[in-house]
C-alpha cells in the first residue's frame, strides 16, 4: 500500500529538529525499505521548515502511524500529519 504523509510543524518544531536531526536521519535510514522519499517541505525557498513528506510503501495504514510515531521527530504537540492513500499511475519503479 503506498501512502503519502504530509506532516504540519508548529513554531516550536524548529528547535527540537536542532537537537534531533541526526537521529531522525538515521531513522529514516533504518527504514527506508518502508520510507521510500522523505524531506521537509518549507514555504519558500530558504525558508525555515514548516513540515515534511514522506512517501511510504507499507502494508497498512496503522503501520504507516506505527512508523510515524517511532520517529525522533515526531511529538504531538509540535507535529501533526495527514496520511493519504496514494496510486501511481504507473508501477514501474522511478528513479528521482
């Protein structure tokens, strides 16, 4: 199942990706068979972030959340997320 998940930063999250940075990093790296893309979205070019997206290759919705909520990044109270079930138009793996 691919799932796209949008992620929403509140001001305080600029802080705690300073200090949890690498370790989210080498989250995403621990599970990139399951985390296919993933990096923060900002609202303008060199601006600070404002939240992320990952695309997800899983096997169900709960353990989309399941990987989210394992995340260094991820607290409540400075980050929310959406997930959307995603279909490609077209299967052939794409190299970006």
């Amino acid at each position: 199942m691919r799932i796209v998940a949008i992620f929403t930063d509140t001001p305080e999250m600029l802080e705690h990706r300073k200090h949890h940075g690498q370790a989210h990093l080498d989250f995403l790296r621990a599970n990139q068979s399951e985390i296919l893309v993933g990096g923060g979205l900002r609202d303008e070019n060199g601006g600070a972030y404002v939240g992320g997206l990952w695309i997800m290759e899983v096997t169900s919705l709960a353990r989309a959340k399941a990987i989210i909520e394992q995340d260094p990044y991820y607290v409540p109270e400075f980050r929310s997320y959406q997930l959307k079930v995603w279909g490609k138009a077209f299967d052939e793996d794409v190299i970006i």
